[in-house]
C-alpha cells in the first residue's frame, strides 16, 4: 500500500471536453470568447489549480473565491465559473467567465459532465449516519476486496483507490474532487467504491451528480448542533441521500426511532436490519462473542438466509457495521452464499484506521486509539471495552474547539461513568480557550460521578503518560479523539501530533512494546 500526493485524487489521462458545450448543456450565461476551448478539471482552490481546469470561484466567510481567478489563471484555469458578484469581481482577471446562479450549487453536476461520471462503470456505494459511517465503508472495501474486486473509497480517515492511499481533508471531499477520484478509480478499472457521506456534504453539494446503486444508514445521535439547530434539521439533512435523484436502493439500521423514522420517509425502496430482539426487520444481527481481538456474530434474514463470521475489531457495534455492509452488498446483488464463502476462516479482512485501534503489545495495560469524539461514540467504546477487560479503564479525552459546544457535558458525563480514572487534555482547541473546553468537560464529569478520579493535564503528551502510570497488566486506556489524525490545530496552526505514535513511544519508554 502506498501513500500519494494529492494529485493522484485525479485522472493522470483526462478526456479534454468543450467548454463551450459545457455552457450550452447548463444555461451558463457567457462573457469572453470560450470558441475552441476545453477543460479537463474543475476546482475550488486556486491555489491546487492546474492546466486545462475550469476554475469555480464561489462565496467564502472571508473573501470571494473569484477574486482569485487571476492566480488560478497563472495556474493554468482557463476560465471561470462563478455567480453574478463573482463575475464583477473577476472582471479584469483574464479568465472568460460562465456565470451561474448558484456556482457551488451547479459544481457537482459540472464535475460530473467534465469527468464523465456517468459512464463509470463501479458500483457506488454510500454510508451516511452519525457513528460507523467510517468503519462500514472499510468493512465494504474489505468485503469487495476478499470477493475479489478491485474496490475504491473515501472516508474521514483516507481514499483508496485499490492500494493506493491518500490522507483525507474532509469527510466527503468537495464535488470538484469527488469527481476527479471517480474518474482516476474508472481508469485503474475500480469496480465498486465506498463514499462516507456527511451531513454537511449532502447541505453543501459534495455528493451532487451521484446515483448510488445502494446506500446504507447507521444511526442519528447528537452532533453538529453547531451546523444544525435541532436534531429534526440534522435528521433532514441525512434523510435526503434516500431519494431516486441520489439513490436507487437503501439498507436502514432501524435500532433507533431514527431509523424507523427514515424507513418511513424514504423515498427509495429500503431494506431494514437491527440487532435488538423483538424488532421486526428483514435482518437481525446476533452477537456470539466480544473480545479486545474481534467480535463474532450471526446475521440471518428471510428464507433462512444465514451468515455467521467475525471482524477483527472491538464492540457488538462493529458487527452492526460489519452485517449493514454485507446486506448492503446482497442489496447490490451479491449472492449471501458467495459472500459467505468469501470469509470463510477468518472472517472479514478489514483494518480501520483509528477506530478503537489498538496499538499496545502483549503485556502490559491494553491501549486503543479511537477516533469518537461523540457521547454516543464514548458510550459504545467504554462498553465494549468494559465487556473485555479484567481491570481498572482510563480514559484520556479532549474537545474540539469551535465545533458543538452542546454535547461537551455530556461526553464528560459518559467518560466518567464508563471509565474508572479521566484525564481530560487537550484536542483541537482551535481558536477556542482550551482551559474553558477542558473546564467544561471536567464540569459535566464531577456532576455525574461526584467522587470520581478526575486529572487535568493540558498537553496531549504528558495526559497520555499519565494515564499509562495509573495503569498495569489487566488494565485498559481508551485515547479517545485523535485516532489517525497526524496533526493538534491551535489558534489556526496544524502542529503536527500523532497520537498513535507517541502513545507508541510512551509505551516504548515504559517497557511495555518493544
């Protein structure tokens, strides 16, 4: 597996198309001569812009990206796409211009007409949900992989595009980039791709210009309350990627009234799973056993349909993942019985970056990196972690800055009744004071668990350090926040900071890893 610059996100033999047709199939209103132009990509980002690129210059909180056009132009952009205060703005920049009401609006339709997404051959797949939306589409990709298909993906954590990966940025990239990994998967013959769709990506057009085949839904719990006023409105925001302009089939995970809820809203044929008894679903799940190493379990449907296998990952909710995965592949058209022969042995071959990873060694307290830094995340994580360990649990947790500042208490609260020691540090305080985050955390923490054994320590470092003192053979320390992110954004510097490496290290210098 290797890892790539950002470039590799596009086709390296683009198929060059007319602008001037471009404009004609949207309506695009025209200023400046486009007569024997073409475009072979299209971006927001002046500062990435290469080439042959149609440059899409839209509103920002700060500036109007069409005030950039003339750097994009230097870049090679050779024209813009912007709305009428854009055009005004690039008036003197030298870029012909395609005006559109709405330019980000129109961005994932344009980047799927220049890339020609339409004639991509892979069976999409789309995962949208609060928690688990990251773990089902890798448990896709490892599923596709074991079946013997060339897969693809993007997540919070990567895209893959078969062995080759790149660090994401966003969740859901931005359409103009969604489209340009379509189309480099389409000429490394990718035949099926796994998207985490975000709220946010649904709200602001990432996903635009897609048909899934089939898309799956995991659960709605509180989150990004910052985006979003009410529950009700995030819950709109996932409810619209099962709809026939977005999909042709879903799988709904109907453990929640908010999965029952979208069943009833759906507006595409879905197909339902649970993993509580005396739920009426199409498919049930059943835990058989959960350890710190895997988790085996039972999925059965109608007909006496029946698939029993394990993933090698903590938590009954990771069995939920695991089985949303399989169903949405039968939904897909594959045989239930082909998959099954497929993991025979050992069952799902599938690595999650970040997701309750475990980075310790043989002796010694067992250490995961997580990437939850939801209540809901917390919640399942401790307990899953509680049902495999003998000894004490200490957890080490911090907040992002400048995101939801609602839901802080109650993590606090959750981490100090599912572990035994709380360290609370820093994570991502952003513009934000951190001792306020900290603080607050602390706060919802003591008012759950009044005796608690609570520590503050700012520095991620030394908070890691210290719960590793607290802790010995038997014991667990959940890290829960960073997972795989390499970076600790301060005061809008990204410092570079691996959580998993250095909990390596601490381990290292403890004697416990070799």
């Amino acid at each position: 597996m290797t890892g790539s610059p950002l470039t590799a996100l596009r086709p390296k033999h683009p198929s060059p198309r007319s602008l001037s047709e471009l404009a004609e199939e949207f309506g695009f209103t025209v200023l400046g001569a486009v007569d024997g132009l073409e475009v072979t990509g299209v971006g927001l980002s002046s500062k990435s812009a290469e080439p042959g690129d149609l440059y899409v210059g839209v509103p920002g909180r700060n500036a109007h990206g069409a005030d950039f056009a003339a750097s994009a132009r230097e870049a090679g952009a050779v024209a813009l796409l912007t709305d009428r205060a854009g055009a005004e703005h690039a008036a003197d920049a030298g870029l012909p211009i395609l005006v559109a009401d709405d330019a980000r609006a129109a961005l994932g339709e344009v980047a799927a007409w220049i890339h020609r997404t339409a004639e991509n051959p892979a069976t999409m797949f789309a995962v949208t949900g609060t928690n688990g939306k990251t773990s089902v589409v890798y448990l896709l990709y490892g599923i596709l992989r074991q079946l013997g298909i060339t897969a693809g993906l993007t997540s919070t954590a990567e895209r893959r595009i078969g062995d080759e990966v790149v660090t994401s940025s966003l969740t859901t990239p931005e359409a103009s980039e969604l489209h340009a990994l379509l189309a480099r998967m389409r000429e490394v013959e990718v035949r099926a791709v796994g998207i985490e769709v975000s709220a946010q990506a649904l709200s602001r057009h990432r996903v635009d210009g897609l048909v899934f085949d089939v898309v799956g839904f995991t659960n709605l719990t509180h989150d990004h309350l910052d985006d979003y006023s009410s529950m009700d409105e995030y819950f709109d925001a996932k409810r619209e990627l099962f709809r026939p302009e977005r999909a042709r089939r879903g799988v709904v995970t109907i453990d929640s009234e908010w999965g029952r809820r979208l069943v009833g809203e759906s507006r595409i044929p879905v197909t339902t799973l649970t993993t509580i008894d005396g739920v009426d679903a199409d498919w049930r799940v059943t835990v058989l056993e959960e350890s710190a190493d895997h988790t085996s379990f039972v999925l059965e449907g109608s007909g006496g349909r029946r698939l029993e296998t394990r993933v090698p990952l903590l938590g009954w909710y990771m069995a939920a993942n695991a089985a949303l995965a399989i169903v949405m592949l039968v939904e897909a058209g594959h045989g239930l019985d082909v998959i099954a022969a497929a993991l025979e042995g050992d069952g799902i071959d599938a690595f999650i970056p970040g997701r309750a990873e475990r980075i310790s060694g043989d002796r010694g307290p067992v250490v995961y990196i997580d990437y939850g830094h939801t209540p809901d995340a917390f919640l399942q994580t401790l307990g899953a972690i509680r049902r495999s360990t003998e000894g004490r649990i200490i957890m080490v947790f911090g907040a992002d800055g400048d995101r939801d500042t609602t839901k802080r208490a109650e993590m606090g609260a959750i981490a100090a009744r599912g572990a035994d020691v709380v360290v609370v540090t820093d994570f991502h305080p952003r513009w934000e004071d951190p001792a306020s985050i900290r603080a607050t955390l602390i706060a919802g923490a003591r008012e759950a668990v009044p005796g608690g054994e609570i520590h503050e320590i700012a520095d991620p470092r030394e908070a890691f350090r210290a719960a590793l003192a607290l802790a010995g053979d038997g014991d667990a320390i959940l890290y829960a926040g960073p997972g795989h992110e390499d970076y600790h954004e301060v005061k809008g510097e990204k410092i570079p900071y691996s959580a998993r490496d250095d909990a390596k290290q601490a381990l290292r210098d403890a004697g416990w890893l070799e």
